[in-house]
C-alpha cells in the first residue's frame, strides 16, 4: 500500500512590506521551499511595496515532508538580496484544513538559529553497572546541514550533552555532509542510580572569529535507552523552539491559497470492481437516457470538484485505452439533450470539462509547437497596442512618426496593423497544423462532429457542427493560452501590462474567429470594427482547417498511444542548459560547462549545439538511476542539476547540467524523474557534491565510488499535463467523490424506492441473470444502479478501514519496542 501527497499553493499578493532599497520602496519576490529544497520562485515585482503575484504552483511530495516556507526576498542588483521576513506552515498545520485555507498571514523575523535544516546519524546504549550509568554514542555522520560560511558550507561538529556535562567529536571543515565515525563515551552519574531527563545532542558550526553557529539538536529522553538496548538511525534536527514573533505586522503581510491532499492508495486488487463499473458503461453504453454510474457522478459533484473529476476520468480512459468512446458517450449524452444549438456546451457540464481536460493532456504539447514562437515574438517586441479609444495613453507609445507628437488616430492604426500581423501568423499557424496535432484528439473531434450533425441536420444549423469543435479548440484552448501564456508553459512568467493588454487583444479576435464571425458587431466593443475584416477572412480557412482535422480513420488510431507524451518521439521539454560530464577524477572548472540544446522524451535524453542541429548525443531514459540538484559550492554556480546513469556494466556515469533559473531547474527536474519514474535502478542516495581533488566536495570522502551522503528526492515533481498514469490513485479520487457524495444518492434513489426492487435488479445485473422486477421506468434502473454502485463504495470503505486498523496496530507495537 502506498501513500501519495499533493500540494497546491498559490501566492496571491502582498501588502505593507517594508522599503528596503533607498528609493523608498522594494523588489520582492517569493522563494518558496518545501523543508530544505527550493520549488518556486516567483517573479520579482519592481518598485512595490504591495505586490500582486498570481502565481500557483502544485506538488508530489513525499508523505515525510514536514514543512512549507514562503521568503520574501528584495532583489538587488550588486550584492547579496535582502530577506525581508517569511511565513514557514508545518504540514501539520497545513493538513488540519481539509479544504485548505486562503488567509492573509503576517511575515516573521529570520532567526539564523531557526533555518534549521538536516539529518544526523547516531547510534546510543545506555549501560548500567553497579558503579555508574554511562551513554556510549556513536556519531556516525549527518546529512543536508544549514550552510553558515560565506562558502556556503560549514564547519560541523557535534556536542553530547546530559545536565552539566558535555563531550564533542572533533569539527571537520567546509562540508554539510560530515563524517564523524566517532564513538564517544559519557558517564550520567556515579554509583549505579537511577537517571531520568534528556540526552541532548547538538550541532554546530565552528567559527573562528566569533560565537558558534547553531545547526539543530535533538533531545532523546532517557527512558526511550532504558527500553531499548541500542537505539540507531537517523533524527532529524530540531530548532532551539523559539516562538516565531511576526513583528506586530511590521513586516508586511501575504496572502496564499495552500492546500494538502493525503491519499491512501490501497493495493490494485481493491479498485477493480470500480473500475470494472467505470469500464463497462464506455464498453457496454445504454441508451441515452438510461442511468449509468458515470451520470450519477456527475450529480454528485459539484462546480468546484468537476474539473478534477474530469481530468481524473481523462486520465482513467487513457490508461484503458478507452479515451475515445468515452468523450463520445459523453458528448452524445450532451448533444442529444441540447435543443437550442446556442446553448451547445456552454455550461460547465462533465462533458465541457472532459473535452477542455483531454485537450491538455494529450495536446499541450502541439499547443506549443503552434503557439510557442509568436508569443514569444510578442514578448520581446513588447509593442504598445490599444484599440479602445478610453484606453489610449499618449505618454506609453513610442513616436510613430518623425513629424510631430503622435495623435490617437496613428496609435490605433498602428495598432490595428500590429495586430494584424500577429493574427496572420497565428491563423497561419493553426491552419497549417493538421499533421501536428494528435491523432486522438483528431478522432474525437470526428466523433463530435458527427454527433452534432445528426442531431442538427437542418440546413440553418450548417455551421453547428463546426462551432462544436472550434468552441473547444479555439475558445477553451489557444484563446486562453494567448491570454495567459504562463498557465500553459508557454513562458516562465506572465506578462506585463503593457504585453498582456496585446495578448487580451489577440485573444478576443481569436475568439471571434472561432466563433466563425457569428457575433461580429452585435457586442459593446465597436472598437474592435477594424479587425472584422481579417476575422471574416480566417472563417473560410477555419472551416477548411476543421475538415482536414476531422479526415481520419479510426484504424490509424486504435493501435497508437493514445497520449503524446508516451510517444518516443515527441519531446515532453526542449531548451538551452549549460552542460558539462564528469569523467574521472580530475579538476572540474566552472569554464568546462557549454552551451547545448537538450530534448527529453520517454526514451532519451538527447543533446546537440543547436536546436537545428542534425547530430545530437542521447542518454537513454532506462539507464537514469537519479535525477537531483547540485550544492552551489561544487561549481560555484547556481542552478545546477545532476543526471546519474549506469550502463551495461554497473558503472555510474554523471552528467551536470545548469539551468537559467531556479525555475527552469525545477521544471527539468520534474520533467526527467517522471519519465524515469518506473526505472527499476534508482538510487537511494547521491552525492550533492562534485569529485575533484580525489575527493568529494559535499561530504569529503576520497572514494570516488562512496555511496551517496545525501538521500534522493524522485518523488518530489510538479504536478501538470505530463504526470505519470497512476490507475489506482486515479480511481481511489473518484472513489473518494463517490464517499462523498454517497448520502445525496442514497437519498435520492434508494430512500424513496422500495429497496427490494433495487436489491433484485443489482443481482440481476451481477448474474446476468433476466430480472423478474420491472425496469421500463427511469428511477427504478437509476435506483439499482446506485444501489450497485454504493455497494462497491462501501467495499472500499471496508478495505480502507481495515488497512488504517493495521497501520495503527503496527504503530503501537512499534512504540512499545521503543
């Protein structure tokens, strides 16, 4: 049984945060660490004291993890930024609200004696004789120590401590990973009575101006040795356990969404009957109207819950290879109880979300290809465009012309041929791009326009069966990723205002065109009159464009991975890093990283010069062992990520990457230990460090073959289009909203039916035995339907609590051995 956690967070904005630069004002952005290790880092909001920011993020974390910390920092451009407060949340806190919670939290003072970080390795007997009680400790090493030198390492050593009397192991320099091996022996008392209190056993970092600096401790209480004859393992440090003083507010303030999902994810054999239900009303559709289990979902979910509902469905059909028959049961049932073709997917129905959730599993990828070079052409133009008269400002357009001030009239005509310009190569783009797109998401839209077509096959209603499909993937697609670019991966950060207002432009005309140029005129906006023009002029290419899509065979499909990141051809992330490959032990300088152009796929890691270059170098995905971050200190350089592979004959071979920012690190990170995930080589631990000088830089040891001083982190990702299929998490998701939901059902179909009815058909449906009882009404079949689909519910309800009664079973014995 495994256990997965999930964390969403979302950094809205701050307020009142204190001036820091000598303008009077501040450059903050946010660093976000998850216990030691740095996830985010939020755009740098210049010259503000009330930032908003925007930006959300979501993890796989490891169930271990203990805290999530927010730093406002001050960017500077000559020096070291300055800290100006954090809020640090323990996952304790954080899981104590099952809905999460969006508060405005007040910063807090950095006490370097509380930014405690690591683990330390420690062996402890306590032995008794007539004479005196003595602790024998062995210290054996520690792991991911605070860094509290200038060189971003320290100087460790660690201090045993009972009442007044002390011992020390001896300090090792310039590491975070020190290897003490030391057995140290300390007598409690003299005459054999009996002790009580705490050991304590403190690290420090040894300074030779100045006072110590302190990097945790750990109280171990003398009762726990009395039971135990040795206790051995890792402890993780603690801080001293000063309360945080948020500063009465003087530091200023966030405002964050945070959000933590535990899920307990029982062993396979417990989600098939669900699946099995789930598989057999895409297999084995009913009739339109007939209840199947995936309606009654629907009922129970709500506004807030649907979408993830729908991407988990998404994500379940890929897995079964059912994807297809799915959306079209789902968009069969949507159009045949549409009477009005207007209204066709508007709402947020199951079907609306599916299609807007399929899209991005399986096309974010061809979204890029399409999208990706004219947006960041319009990013780095940064062109002042308006079209809105009540909009335009004088002072922020550059001089168009030569004779005198520039007047509205030239801002808006120079604005109307920036726009479209832009328009012409997106539109070109799009229509261009059949072969591109994915030959599922082809399939599907077939299936669509089929349905709607026989549903509307009046003449007036001509164009339905085209705005079914442009609805999707022009207006819950490409308009939106022009819109906000950053929520689709299609740029690091979001746009300014100046950029951002060209992007909303862009996407308005863009909506129209896929509105095929219906509501041309007929809004408020009148301004927008001079884009109608090549609007109305993209429609005939747009409907072109949509019969080319829709021309596929479903045999071209059926036998093909049906989600494009399994393909091995397609790169899941592409772009620059500096890279650099260890061979042997010898001098490794900053100099030695070049620059390449890296593709990642399911298959490879390859590299080569340029983007466009035809010769490129690959590391096989099935050889990665561990995929983790690299100390500043190794090569005095930031952002730096290791790839370890093994090949044919057990050899490690490590390649170090630099990537641009914290950020992109991350997102490499991520993207390489989700393709590697199912490896069956992975390493428990790594070295931070770098091999040179005939030792290694973290932990010092002259082995250049020593086990790793630090664990591995390949649970750590960040969640998006690209995660892994996980059956059994998918449907322990669904199985939850069903828990959820199950006394709605109850209600509605089992308490005003006559239980017996829908007992007998739930055992005719199980037997495929002919039922004796009458299933010609509706609320009958929906009644035994649910009747069937709680009792697999309450199935799971029964395995999950006999799984917790285990676990805490285990846990109590485990305590009574301590």
């Amino acid at each position: 049984m495994a256990r997965n956690s999930s964390l969403y967070f979302r950094i809205v904005e701050g307020r009142n945060l204190p001036a820091k630069d000598v303008s009077g004002t501040s450059d903050p952005y946010c660093l976000i660490k998850v216990d030691n290790e740095v996830v985010a880092r939020t755009a740098t909001i210049w010259k503000n004291l009330n930032p908003f920011w925007g930006e959300e993020y979501s993890l796989h974390l490891p169930t271990g993890f203990h805290s999530l910390t927010f730093y406002v920092m001050d960017e500077d451009n000559i020096g070291h930024d300055d800290v100006i407060g954090k809020i640090s949340l323990s996952k304790e806190v954080i899981a104590a609200q099952a809905k999460g919670f969006d508060n405005w939290l007040n910063l807090t003072r950095v006490d370097p004696d509380e930014e405690i970080q690591g683990e330390i390795h420690l062996s402890l007997e306590l032995q008794r004789d007539v004479d005196r009680t003595c602790l024998k400790c062995h210290v054996i090493e520690a792991r991911d120590l605070a860094p509290r030198d200038i060189s971003g390492t320290s100087d460790p050593f660690t201090r045993i401590i009972y009442n007044n009397l002390s011992v020390e192991t001896s300090i090792i320099k310039k590491t975070r990973f020190p290897h003490w091996d030391e057995h140290l022996e300390l007598c409690l008392n003299e005459g054999g009575d009996d002790v009580d209190g705490n050991i304590t056993v403190e690290v420090w970092d040894w300074d030779m101006v100045g006072k110590n600096d302190f990097l945790g401790k750990v109280e171990i209480p003398l009762s726990c040795l009395s039971r135990s004859p040795v206790l051995k393992g890792w402890f993780r440090l603690q801080p001293l356990g000063n309360t945080e003083d948020d500063a009465g507010g003087k530091l200023g303030a966030l405002r964050l969404k945070v959000r933590l999902v535990e899920e307990r994810i029982l062993p396979s054999v417990y989600y098939q009957p669900l699946m099995h239900l789930l598989v057999e009303t895409i297999i084995s559709p009913s009739e339109v109207d007939e209840p199947t289990p995936l309606t009654l979902l629907e009922e129970i979910t709500t506004g807030e819950s649907r979408q993830d509902i729908a991407m988990t469905l998404v994500k379940i059909y890929l897995g079964q290879g059912l994807i297809v028959p799915f959306l079209d049961y789902l968009n069969t049932r949507e159009v045949h109880n549409t009477t009005d073709p207007n209204t066709l997917f508007r709402s947020n129905s199951l079907a609306s979300k599916a299609m807007e959730q399929f899209m991005k599993a399986v096309g974010m990828l061809y979204l890029h290809d399409v999208l990706k070079p004219i947006i960041n052409r319009i990013f780095e133009e940064k062109k002042y465009i308006e079209l809105d008269p009540c909009k335009i400002d004088l002072s922020r357009s550059r001089r168009i012309s030569f004779k005198g001030s520039v007047s509205d009239a030239e801002i808006r005509q120079s604005s109307v041929g920036l726009l479209q310009t832009y328009l012409s190569i997106i539109m070109e783009a799009v229509v261009t791009s059949v072969a591109q797109c994915p030959p599922v998401m082809r399939l599907v839209f077939k299936q669509l326009h089929k349905r709607v077509e026989e549903q509307f096959p009046q003449p007036e209603n001509e164009d339905v069966k085209y705005l079914a499909i442009s609805g999707f993937f022009f207006l819950r697609l490409f308009a939106p990723a022009i819109l906000t670019p950053k929520l689709f991966q299609l740029r690091e950060h979001h746009a300014d205002t100046r950029t951002g207002r060209t992007l909303l432009l862009l996407a308005k005309a863009l909506q129209s065109v896929g509105n095929l140029g219906l509501q041309l005129g007929h809004g408020k906006e009148q301004w927008m009159t001079p884009l109608h023009s090549i609007i109305l002029c993209s429609v005939s290419s747009v409907k072109d464009f949509l019969d080319k899509l829709i021309d596929i065979e479903y045999d071209s499909v059926c036998g093909a991975p049906q989600r494009a990141v399994f393909l091995p051809s397609v790169a899941v992330k592409e772009g620059f890093m500096q890279k650099y490959t260890a061979e042997g032990p010898q001098l490794i300088k900053r100099l030695a990283f070049k620059k390449r152009y890296f593709w990642l796929s399911s298959e490879t890691l390859s590299y080569a010069k340029s983007s466009d270059w035809q010769v490129r170098t690959s590391i096989p995905i099935q050889c990665v062992c561990a995929v983790e971050r690299v100390d500043e200190n190794a090569f005095q350089l930031q952002n730096v990520m290791q790839v370890v592979t093994q090949d044919t004959e057990g050899q490690l071979q490590t390649t170090y990457l630099q990537c641009k920012n914290v950020n992109d690190l991350n997102q490499w990170l991520s993207a390489i230990r989700k393709v590697s995930v199912y490896n069956d080589n992975m390493l428990p631990s790594f070295h931070p460090g770098a091999y040179r000088s005939n030792k290694w830089t973290c932990c010092l040891q002259p082995d250049s073959t020593a086990a790793g001083c630090s664990r591995t982190h390949s649970a750590v990702t960040l969640a998006d289009w690209s995660d892994p299929l996980d059956p059994d998490a998918e449907t322990q998701i669904i199985y939850k909203e069903l828990l959820q939901g199950r006394d709605k059902l109850r209600k509605k179909y089992l308490d005003t039916q006559e239980m017996e009815t829908a007992e007998q058909e739930v055992t005719s449906l199980k037997t495929n035995q002919p039922s004796s009882v009458s299933v010609q009404e509706r609320g009958e079949r929906a009644g035994a339907v649910a009747a069937r689909l709680l009792d697999v519910v309450l199935d799971l309800e029964e395995a999950h609590s006999s799984f917790k009664s285990r676990e805490t079973d285990e846990s109590g014995s485990l305590i009574m051995s301590l």
